[in-house]
C-alpha cells in the first residue's frame, strides 16, 4: 500500500517537514472511531449511502457499499489531510521563508485546527463530483474564532485552496479502487437532474431553434456603431462579412500577461490574478517558441478533431463572441435534412446563464438551455442529455471575463470542467479575454489554449472589400464605393497609428462606418473621438449609480466621461515613465476622477467614483483593469488621444498659451519617440495652420543630427496634418527643400554626409526623405519629376531606388509610368535602381 506522503510526491508535492504532518495525522488516528473520516468523506454517507443503502441493488451499488467498509477511504482521507498540511509548512517555509523551529510552532494550532468537525467538513468538500470552491472565508474565520496563532500576513489561503483542490480531485481520479464512487455520483446526479425537470412541457424543435439562432446573431449589430440613420442590418450578415483570424497555441505563455513590467506581474501573482512568476530564461524561451510557430486559422483549429477542448483568449473587440456566432449561425443555415450529420450547436452566453445560476433559475447548462429566462430557445434537456452523451453536440461557452466575480468565475470553470468529464464526447470551445484569466484548472482538463491574433493586412483587405460590396449598390454607387475603398485603404497604409487599430476586428469596422463620411488619416482624432464614445457608451456609469438607493440622481453623459479620460492620460504622460507607460494605479485613477466630480456638483465624490472604479474592475470599456489594483488604455492609440485632446482643451480654455505648447511640449518632447503621435495629433488638432507653421520652425531650428534627423520627419508628418496649407506655404517649401537636400550628396555638408554613411542607415533614411516629401507634395507636378531626377543624383545608392519605389508605389496609374519603370529596369546604369 502506498504511503500518502509518497502519493502527493509522485504528483509534485513533496516536503522535508515530517515532523509536522506526521503529529497532527497521529492525533487525528487516536480516534478509533474514525469520525475524522468520515467528515471528510460524509458526504458520501448523507448523500450517498443514506439514501440507497436499503436499495443494495445492482454490480455497481454493491462494490460501493462494500468499498465503504474498507481502508481505501480512510487512505484517501488521510491523503487529502497529509496534502493539506504539506501545502501549509511549504507556503510558510517556501513563500514566506520561515525557518524549521518557527514553523514547528504551528504544530499545536493545526492540531486544534483540524479537531473541527466544519474544518474537516470543509476539506473533504473538493471530493464532490459537483465541487466549485473551497469555502476558504470560513476556514479564516474558524482559524481566528479558535483564537490560534497569527499566520503571517503574506499568507495565501487562495494558493492554498488552488493547490489542495487540485490534490483532492486526483486522490480519486487517479484511484483504480475510489473511481467508481465517482461514477456513481455523477450518474445518480445525472439521474436527480432529469428527475427534477420530468413534466415539464419542452420539446426539442430544432428548425425552430435554428431560427431563434439567426434571428438573434444572424445580423451584424452596428445600431450603436452608427449613427447615420443607415439600416445595415438589412444588408449585413454575419457569415457574409466574417473573417476567419488567425491563431497560435498558447499553452505556456500569454503575451499580455508576461510582456507586462516585473513589478506588476509580481503584483498580479501576490494577488491571485496571475498563477505563477516565471524567470526570465523560462519567459525568453516560452516567447520565441511562441514567436517562432506557425499561424493557424481559427476554423482549421476548431475543425482539427486532436483538439476537443479548446479555449480562444483575446483582446476587447477582437473577435471572440463573433467567432462563436458565426459557428452557430453556420449550423443554423444548414436545411433540416443535414442535421442528423452535424453536431448540434449550443451557445451559452456565460454572462446569461450565471445570472440565472444565481438566482437559482438553473443549477447546470443543460437546465439553463431547458428553462433559463435568458436561453433564445428551450430544448428538452432529456433528450439533450442523450445527444450529449452520444457525442453529437459542440458547446460553445462565450464570456469567460463576462462572469467578473472571482468566486463565480471559478465556479463556471469548475462546471465546465465537470461537464467535459461528463459528457466526454462533445467538442467544446471557452472565449475570454486575457488579463485575469487563469489558464491552470482548464489546462488541467485537457483544454488547448490559443491566442487571436491581430488581422493581417490580407484580411483587413478582404474585410473591407466585402464591407463595400455589401454597403453599396452596384448599380448606383459604383465610383463612390471605389473611391471610398480606396480611401481607406491609403489611410491604413500610409499611417502606422490607424494601421494599429484596423487590425483590431471592432475598431476596423467602427473605421469602415467613419469612412463613409469622413477623410482619412487627416481626421483621425475624429476616428478617435468616434470611437471613444462607442466604448464609453458600454461604460454605464448613469445606470450603475441607479442601482445604489442612496445616491442622489447624478448625470454623467459621454462628455464628462471623455473629459475624465483626458485628465487620466494627461496624468499618465506626467509620470517618471511617461508615456512609454500606459499604467495608473486605482488610487491615483479614484482621485482624477474625484477631482473631475466636484467641478460638476456632484455631492458624494468619492462614493460615485469608487462605483465608476469599481465597473472598470468588471468590464473592459475604454480603460481596463490589468490586475494589482492598476488600470491602462485598451489600445495605446487612446491613451495618445487623449493626451493630446487634453493640451488642445487647455489651448482653448486659455490655460495654456501656444507659446506654451511650442516650448514645454514640442521643444521638450521631439526627440522622444513614444510623444511623436502625440505631437502630430496635436498638430492636427491646432485651429490656425500659422500656429502650426510656428512649430515646425521652432522644429526646423533644432540640432537634429544626434536624433538622426527626428526634427525635420516630424515636421513634415506635422505639415501633413495641416488643411490650408496655403497659409504657410513659405513654411513648407522651406522643410521641402531641406529634406531634398538629403538625396543630393553636393547639397550636403560633408560632416553631416559623413555622419550619414557611418550610421548604416542610409537605406532607411532614405525611405524616410522621400515619404515625408510624397506624403506633402504628391499633387505637385514638380514632385513626380523631381522623384525621376533622383536616380541620377550621385548620392548614396539607396536614394535612387527609394525614388523608383516611391514612382511605382504612387504613379502606378500614370500610362507613363510603366514604360519609364521598364525602360530603366532594362537599361540604368545603376544596378539598385536595376
């Protein structure tokens, strides 16, 4: 017979403190009437035993009551108190770094500890079939009722409990003799269930489900998108528009958790919020096995059959529930007579069903799809409960993040595992957003983890083409949904910072909607702006402070919101990270808004702003929470936004002089790259182009030649946000002819062409000169000659090649352009512009 203290070491669980589990074990054994086993086990006799000892019928009954009389129980007991106490003297030895004599002192405190009948209760509850959390509050509170020795104030019940229920659970699993108790009482469970639901009415229409299923995800729903008046609904299906993403298996590494700063990972894992550090070699070889793999699409994945059970993790608005609507509304396409060959599709919205799990409208998935309040059409659960069994049904399970209460997430966890167990043979599929999600007790289970990625620049082409054909009408539209596609397309190409947020499926199509109406990238902060008070429409702050009776009525419309946010990203930039950052705390965040609050005569400040905290903690709007009590932008673009919105409303507020703007926020901050779409936002949003004209000769004037030159690129990205450019034309023409001077070797300073070839770096300063002159004169006639001019200047090789590109890049339309590309590609004398 096996040691227990030997089984927990076989699954990883080992310590070199004897002395301690072996004493309390020996006073617990001084009871020979094994009452400490049966409380850690009762739950078979009360729910078990009680009801069918007198029944004795059946193979299976008949080793169970026969089981109950010999050893393998009180070993499974003592197993499970053995771990439990090894899980202690390591958290306090391990994590805590008490040495051997301090910890000896707790000997007598567990001792008393584990006398308590409820304790014992408490510890045996993870043998359950229907399990969901250690009752860890009433463990604390039985440890200080009893008056024990203080545990130090580092120590992590939650840790605990993860450990010990994972222990527990493979006492029986593992167990050859103890697994058929389990059997058995996920059977007589199964039983109960289907007992307690006979008579009530519910049929199992598929055709009928299939068209609640298209009827409530069939269309695309952009009502709070748009606010045009224009009916897309009528015009946009869901499975006509989908783009399948791309994946990669993330079993070990989750990038946006471990590509966040040390200090708050630390944080994270001190707070449960992150399962565990992991050392720098550990994280560089999980990154580049993560880097280096192949990209899979997202359907080939699903369809693979190796992969059962799989969770889908991303950002917000990347595609997640919309991935799982499609697979719902394809199985709902299908005509009746295909159905008997593909699997019916469930899907559970988590939000949904937890809400009738606690309100006790359901006690399991398969009640909530026969009468939960918020299921879009009820089926028999019956005959569910065969299809199930006989593997013909995929379960999809939407919004993991959407069950925000810590306790109730790990229940949901807790259910779906038991539900795969159960139902061994359906393919189910889990969504959730990163941050928070803990990938331990579902990898445990067998479930393969994979991250969507952000949309290649193939999709966002295909997305769009599809977006117009199906927006516009052929017949009378033609030229303007070219023009329009077109438009968006250039503005994606030509600028890195809308480039970032097309490849995010949610603001692509927020784009798309925008592009109807408005140009593009010059009116960017309007896509910006746009698409801030979509997601600040999700942050129900009115709604929220309803629900508290002892608050007075206070309004909180989108502008207060978007003014808030400017105060937090001007508060960011402030700090010693600056805004590389993109971090605030809850405290400093709490105060912002406090501060905001009192100028629009709301009464109870802090109570109001600890609500609108306390919804970021439960909902991903425009900020999220990353964990530890910090919050940050959901897409850096936002935080930049708003940091530029911010010194704009003090320009226009007259708390801030031009003068101002020029010296303490140009000048100081143009060599910093993380400010420079700040700046260039900024410059944009300037109502008088002379102002602007004004910066980009203070940037003119600046000593460039240690930043490579940054001041005259960002002075021309700076000009490129200017509408009348008439009114500084002297302005302009001067910054062109000096960046021209770069593609002329005789035009340069010889110390300054010196500097250049000693960089290295000609290939990509070269690229830079000639877009910035592109992008500002491409109209001109003179630019297009002056571009032609280029190959034969005797400068270094990669000007002229960074011209021919520029030619076939923006003249590719010009019936000129084809043969001159032909003729210098046959016959220039240069071999790179060859």
């Amino acid at each position: 017979m096996v040691e227990p203290i030997t089984l927990i070491a076989t699954w990883g669980l080992t310590s070199t403190a004897k002395f301690l589990y072996q004493s309390v074990l020996e006073e617990l054994k001084k009871d020979t009437t094994k009452e400490w086993v049966k409380d850690v086990l009762g739950f078979w006799l009360k729910n078990v035993a009680k009801d069918k000892l007198s029944e004795g019928s059946g193979a299976v009954w008949e080793h169970i009551t026969k089981l109950l009389k010999k050893e393998p129980l009180e070993i499974a007991a003592e197993t499970a108190i053995t771990a439990f106490l090894v899980l202690i003297d390591n958290q306090l030895a391990d994590n805590l770094g008490l040495p051997e004599d301090k910890r000896a002192r707790f000997q007598q405190p567990l001792k008393q500890f584990l006398k308590e009948k409820s304790v014992r209760q408490i510890l045996g509850s993870p043998f359950q079939e229907d399990f969901q959390h250690l009752d860890i509050k009433s463990l604390k509170e039985t440890w200080d009722e009893l008056g024990l020795r203080d545990l130090p104030d580092k120590f992590n019940w939650e840790e605990l409990e993860a450990e010990y229920s994972k222990i527990v659970k493979k006492i029986f699993y593992e167990s050859e003799e103890l697994r058929p108790l389990l059997d058995f009482q996920r059977q007589e469970k199964d039983s109960k269930n289907l007992e307690a639901i006979a008579g009530v009415p519910t049929d199992f229409n598929l055709v009928k489900y299939q068209e609640t299923i298209l009827e409530k995800y069939g269309n695309l729903k952009l009502e709070s998108l748009d606010s045009s008046g224009y009916i897309y609904d009528k015009e946009l299906k869901i499975y006509q528009i989908f783009i399948p993403q791309n994946v990669k298996e993330c079993q070990e590494y989750l990038p946006q958790v471990y590509e966040l700063p040390k200090d708050l990972q630390r944080k994270l894992k001190e707070e449960g919020e992150l399962e565990r550090e992991i050392t720098q070699e550990e994280l560089e070889n999980y990154k580049r096995a993560y880097t280096d793999q192949q990209i899979k699409s997202v359907l080939d994945v699903i369809a693979d059959d190796k992969y059962k059970y799989l969770v889908i993790l991303g950002d917000p608005g990347s595609g997640k529930s919309t991935l799982l609507q499609y697979l719902a509304v394809e199985w709902a396409k299908l005509p009746p007579k295909e159905l008997p060959s593909h699997p019916l599709t469930l899907l559970i919205e988590l939000r949904a069903y937890i809400q009738d799990f606690a309100q006790q409208r359901c006690q399991n998935f398969l009640e909530f799809v026969h009468k939960g309040s918020s299921w879009v059409c009820h089926l028999n659960q019956n005959e569910l409960d065969k299809r199930l069994k006989q593997g013909e049904v995929r379960v999809l399970f939407d919004g993991l993040d959407e069950v925000f209460d810590p306790q109730q997430r790990a229940n949901v966890i807790a259910q779906i595992h038991s539900f795969t167990q159960t139902y061994d043979k359906v393919k189910v599929i889990v969504t959730s957003r990163v941050i928070g999600y803990k990938p331990q007790q579902l990898k445990d289970a067998e479930f393969h983890h994979f991250m969507l990625q952000d949309l290649e620049p193939v999709q966002i082409e295909e997305f769009l083409t599809k977006w117009h054909d199906l927006t516009y009408n052929e017949a009378t539209e033609s030229q303007k949904k070219q023009d329009r596609q077109q438009r968006i397309a250039k503005a994606i190409q030509e600028s890195q910072a809308i480039q970032q947020l097309a490849m995010n499926p949610l603001l692509l199509t927020m784009m798309a909607i925008l592009n109807r109406n408005q140009d593009l990238p010059r009116d960017r902060a309007e896509l910006y702006r746009r698409s801030s008070e979509l997601l600040l429409y999700q942050w129900d702050v009115e709604g929220k402070l309803l629900e508290d009776p002892e608050l007075k009525s206070v309004a909180i419309d989108y502008r207060d919101k978007q003014a808030m946010l400017r105060d937090v990203a001007h508060f960011m930039q402030a700090t010693e990270k600056g805004l590389a950052g993109n971090l605030i705390s809850d405290r400093d965040l709490e105060k912002i808004l406090i501060n905001y609050l009192k100028t629009i005569d709301v009464t109870e400040t802090r109570k109001v702003a600890k609500l609108m905290v306390e919804q970021l903690r439960t909902r991903n709007f425009i900020l999220c929470d990353i964990g530890s009590n910090y919050y940050a932008f959901v897409h850096r673009t936002f935080l930049e936004y708003f940091c530029a919105w911010s010194y704009i409303w003090q320009l226009e507020a007259q708390t801030l002089s031009i003068e101002e703007i020029r010296t303490e926020v140009f000048g100081k901050h143009w060599q910093d790259e993380s400010w420079h779409e700040v700046l260039r936002l900024i410059a944009g949003m300037i109502l008088d182009p002379k102002n602007v004209g004004n910066i980009i000769e203070d940037l003119m004037a600046q000593d460039g030649e240690s930043a490579k030159f940054a001041n005259l690129f960002l002075a021309a990205d700076c000009l490129a946000e200017v509408r009348n450019r008439k009114a500084i034309t002297l302005v302009a023409d001067k910054l062109l002819e000096k960046l021209k001077q770069f593609a002329q070797t005789k035009a340069l300073e010889a110390d300054i062409y010196t500097k250049i070839v000693a960089w290295g770096q000609t290939e990509e300063l070269s690229e830079k000169v000639i877009n910035a002159i592109v992008k500002n004169s491409k109209d001109e006639p003179r630019t297009l000659s002056w571009l032609k001019n280029c190959i034969r200047f005797n400068s270094y090789s990669s000007f002229p090649e960074s011209a021919v590109s520029a030619i076939a890049r923006g003249w590719h339309d010009e019936p000129e352009t084809l043969p001159w590309l032909q003729q210098h590609a046959q016959s220039d004398d240069n071999k790179y512009v060859r």
